[in-house]
C-alpha cells in the first residue's frame, strides 16, 4: 500500500543521487556545527533574548541542504537535475583526487614532495638528506629544500 503510493508518487520524478546524498551530508555536519558552537559558546548565546533569536534562526541553515535535496528528488525537470548531478561529480573527483593524493603523500614516509616554484609540479625527492639542490626535470629550474 505505502509502497504502491511511493512507486506511483515517485514516477517521472528524478529520486535520490550522489548530489543529494552529499547535501544531506553536507545539513547533518552544518547542524553538528550549530551543536558546538552550543556547548562551546552557550554562556554568550543565552545571555540576551536577541541573541539567543539570532542563533535559532542561523541554526535554520542546517535546513537549507536539505530542502534543496527533497526539491531535487521530487523533480520531474530530469535533465536540468542530471546536469547539476554532472557538474558537482567533476568538482568532487578533483577533490577526491585532491586529497588521495595527500594522503599518498603523508603516508610516504621515505619522500618528501616539493612544489617546483616555477611550472608547480609536484617533485618527490628522498627524505633526510639535510639542505639539497633540486633540479626540476620538467622545467629546468633549480632551488634548495631542506629534506
Ligand atoms: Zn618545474
């Protein structure tokens, strides 16, 4: 019964995706924040009336994530929602890759990674070394670092 009113409520709408499922993500970590900002804060928040007001109605921006996602899944403008889905997954694999490769970094503990200061790529040279000229093998440029 409930399933058949979902099915049927559903149809033609466009339903959940990565972009929605970051933006409820994205609600549930702003009303945490709001939670913090709390305890941590909480003697500044209640000390006047208009203060207090100021932070329940901030606190609504936890809601804004989402009442975009809920407008999303229960579109029927398909194409213009794919788009949007589209665009924020190109942002979110730079990121991903972004910090994987951080990561990578970090855990390497027998490299350290420069930045070249003049093409900006990433140079990997051994770790303690003491102070060392680098040659960047794409560029040309050379310039020191302590390892
Ligand atoms: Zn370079």
């Amino acid at each position: 019964m409930i399933r058949r009113f979902l099915r049927e409520f559903m149809a033609g709408r466009y339903g959940f995706d990565r972009l929605n499922f970051f933006l409820i993500l994205l609600g549930f970590v702003i009303s945490i924040l709001f939670s913090v900002i709390r305890i941590f804060f909480g003697r500044l928040i209640y000390t006047s009336q208009g203060a207090y007001t100021a932070y329940a109605l901030l606190s609504y921006i936890s809601y804004i994530p989402y009442l975009i996602a809920v407008f999303r899944a229960l579109s029927r403008n398909l194409e213009k929602r794919r788009r949007e889905e589209t665009a924020f997954m190109s942002v979110a694999d730079r990121w991903i890759s972004f910090f994987t490769k951080k990561l990578r970094q970090y855990k390497d503990k027998e490299h350290r990674y420069f930045s070249c200061p003049t093409c900006h790529r990433t140079l990997r040279v051994p770790k303690n070394r003491g102070r060392i000229k680098i040659d960047c093998p794409h560029c040309g440029r050379q310039f020191f670092k302590r390892t």
